[in-house]
C-alpha cells in the first residue's frame, strides 16, 4: 500500500497553515510535552534539526519555494547523520523508505512538523520500525523543488546504532 497521496495532503495542508498561521507549523516540530518519548537532544556528531529548520518559503505561482541559508546549502550531496523518529510510508515493520521527523508523531494520520522538520529517507537495507528514535547516516540532498513538497532526502542511507 502507498501512502505517497496522503503525504501530499498533509504536507500541502501544512504548507497552507504555515502561510496562514507563521508562528505555528514552522521550525522543527512542536514536541508535545504530554508524549511518552523525550524530545531529541542535541548530538555534535548529528545534523542538528534547528540547522534544516532554518530554511524560509515563500509562495510562488501555486507552489511553496525554499529557501535555505549556505550552511544548509553547503551540505547537498555530503554524508550526513541525522537522528529522529520514523513515519513509515509502506506496510511492514522493516522500511527502506520512510521518513524521519524531529518530533514524535502523536496521530498517526497527522505530519507532526512542516518540511522543515522532516527528512525522507531511503536506506541500502531494511531498518525495523520503531517508536524510539533512530539515527541514519547517507547522502543529503537539499530539495529546491520536490514534487511532493519535501525539503530534504537522505539516499543510500544506513540505520547506524
């Protein structure tokens, strides 16, 4: 099963509210601070997520475009590690192709941040879904223009423990 459309949705529907609401929806993620799991601490030999949030959007001609400072900009293409909690896109509990978002996710048919606190991953090998948070190491890609409204792509990623 694909879950590819509701994932246009939600991210569509986030970008929306981010233009409407600009103190709500932006930055990494509101961690709810009734959630079982801890908030994700900040790791020096982790891509840190207030780095990929300070990305700007603007609207143009019925899209949202990014834009992201040099230091984000000087990781494209560079091996990065970057640590957060699964949302898989398929069925089964080992995914290839999920994404990783800065906050747990507290609905299981919410986005729980904008692009900016989201990274799709895609991994050589399986990695067992879990509700803790995982740390991946691949190939960063800065995303000026996905179709799906994505920010940032680990490829050839590797679950790393």
């Amino acid at each position: 099963m694909k879950f590819k459309p509701l994932l246009v949705l939600c991210l569509a529907a986030a970008a929306v509210f981010a233009q409407t609401a600009p103190s709500i929806g932006q930055g990494p993620g509101f961690h709810d601070p009734r959630s079982p799991f801890k908030p994700l601490e900040e790791r020096a030999d982790i891509l840190s997520w207030k780095l990929l949030s300070q990305v700007t959007a603007k609207a143009e001609k019925k899209k949202i475009v990014p834009t992201f400072p040099a230091a984000v900009q000087a990781l494209d293409r560079k091996t990065v590690k970057v640590q957060g909690f699964m949302m898989p896109l398929e069925a089964g509990d080992k995914q290839q192709h999920f994404l990783l978002s800065s906050v747990p996710t507290t609905c299981s048919f919410c986005v729980p941040a904008g692009p900016e606190g989201l990274v799709e991953v895609r991994t050589k090998k399986p990695v067992r879904y879990t509700l803790e948070p995982v740390v991946v190491e691949g190939q960063l890609a800065v995303l000026m223009d996905d179709p799906y409204g994505l920010y940032y792509r680990v490829e050839d990623g590797n679950a790393v423990n």
